[in-house]
C-alpha cells in the first residue's frame, strides 16, 4: 500500500550524515536554451534539441502535465495525510529567463516522506498559466516545489494551483526580490531567510499520480502531488511574474497523454 508516513525526528537528523552537498538544482535544462513561443526552441522540439532531452518526446508515456479527469481518478478509502515539515533556510532567487526560481541554501530545509524514501525541498518556481488542468480547466498560475531524495536520484514535486483573487501571501513576501532581478537574464540576489512552511494549508486533499519534469530533460519518475484546494492570487502579482521574465507570460508545457496512468485522490 501506498504510503506517504510521518515527517519524524529521523528524517530531519539521522539523514543528515547522508546529506553532504548543499547546493543542488535538479536538472531542468539550464545549460541550454529552450523556450515555449513557436519556434526551434518550442516544447515540440525540445526532444529534438539535446540526446539527454528525448524523453521530452514522450517515449516513456509518463509525461507531465497531465489533464486530472475525474474519470480516471481513483478515490482512496483510506486517507493518508500528506505531512510536510521544513525549517528556515537562506534562499537565492534567479532570473532563469523562463521563469523566476526560488533556491533553498540550507541541505537541511525538510520536507515529506513518501513510500518510505525521504524528499528534501531544493527549489520552487512558479508557471503561466497552469501546466495541470481539472477536467479541462486550467488555472492563472501554478507553483511547483521540487523535491528529491538525499542521493538525488528520485524527485517528488508537490503543485499549487491558483485563480484570480486576493494576493498570495507567500509571494508578497520575497515580491521585492523578484522586482530586484526583473529583466536580468541569469541574475541571482540573496533574499535572506525564510519559512517554507509558510506554503502550507490547512486542507490536505492531493491528487497523486507518477510523471515527469515538466522542463527539460523531461526525466520520468516523477512523484506528482497536485494540492486540490485552489489558491488565489492577485493581477499585480501575475503581471509582476510576466514583467521579471520574457518567457513567463506563458511558460507552461501542453498537457501530456495520460495513457493507462490512474489518478489517486487523497481526501479527508
């Protein structure tokens, strides 16, 4: 049985010993260029663009982002809550041109068990509109916190979707950063400490379900959690995202086959 488990003082300090580099950005395709306007850069080429990228082609027929179609969701009976816990860290946001990136400096951040294998937050970055769509609706923005496994070798992203509404609390709060490196291609500020777990809500229910990174090199295996309350965010907050970075007005991949994949919806 699928098992998410407790965040527990064994995760946190006895992987720690385990835990000796400090500064790692899951591959996505930042040594290379890649975009989403038509052209030779585009998501229908980016299999075409790199040996390492072919998995973008969809080969592998797990590729995300996916479509959650309540017809090919299977409910759980049992509901297993998704325990995340992290720790301050410094971070560094970097204008990657096709997005803005939030970097967590500090190896030992946190972040949530799953099936046994401990996840650790590396970074987060936000897209629009969103990659994920619910029964064909897509959302203004959606935010991705990638995770992976002490050796890096598994990565699990837990995503948020967002409409139209209030200003997101969580992105006000480093918004002066992100208006620091707007238009600079490449540039990184140092955005002093802050609290993941100003990211998390009361209401737990997740969609859950096996893919791929959304970017380049498209790599499969991806555990995916979609959180299914919808957050908001305000305009000002949007068009701020679009003026930091050219690409950012839509940077999101087209919705990948779901082939013979099942959708498990975890709900209280």
């Amino acid at each position: 049985m699928e098992e998410t488990g407790m965040v527990s003082s064994v995760f946190f300090y006895g992987s720690l010993m385990v835990l000796l580099v400090c500064n790692i950005v899951v591959a996505n395709g930042e040594d290379f260029p890649f975009g989403y306007a038509n052209g030779t850069q585009d998501p229908s080429e980016w299999g075409h663009l790199h040996e390492e990228w072919k998995a973008c082609l969809g080969y592998g027929h797990h590729q995300s982002p996916i479509q959650l179609n309540y017809t090919k969701q299977e409910i759980q009976k049992q509901f297993i809550p998704l325990n995340r816990a992290y720790n301050m860290s410094r971070i560094t946001m970097i204008n990657r041109y096709h997005d803005i990136m939030m970097r967590f400096e500090n190896p030992y951040v946190g972040g949530f068990v799953h099936s046994g294998t401990n996840f650790y937050l590396r970074q987060l970055h936000w897209h629009k509109p969103s990659e994920h769509e619910i029964n064909g609706e897509k959302f203004h923005v959606e935010m991705h916190m990638v995770h992976t496994s002490h050796d890096h070798k598994e990565s699990a992203v837990i995503a948020f979707l967002y409409k139209l509404g209030s200003p997101d609390p969580f992105l006000a709060e480093v918004e002066k950063y992100i208006r620091n490196i707007s238009g600079a291609e490449g540039q990184k500020i140092d955005a002093g400490m802050i609290n993941p777990n100003d990211t998390i809500e009361q209401y737990h229910g997740y969609y859950r379900y096996l893919g791929s990174l959304t970017t380049p090199p498209c790599t499969e295996g991806v555990v995916w959690t979609v959180m299914q309350q919808v957050r908001s965010v305000s305009m000002e907050q949007v068009q701020m995202l679009i003026n930091a970075t050219p690409d950012f007005k839509d940077n999101a991949r087209p919705i990948q086959n779901i082939d013979n994949r099942n959708i498990k919806v975890y709900q209280p």
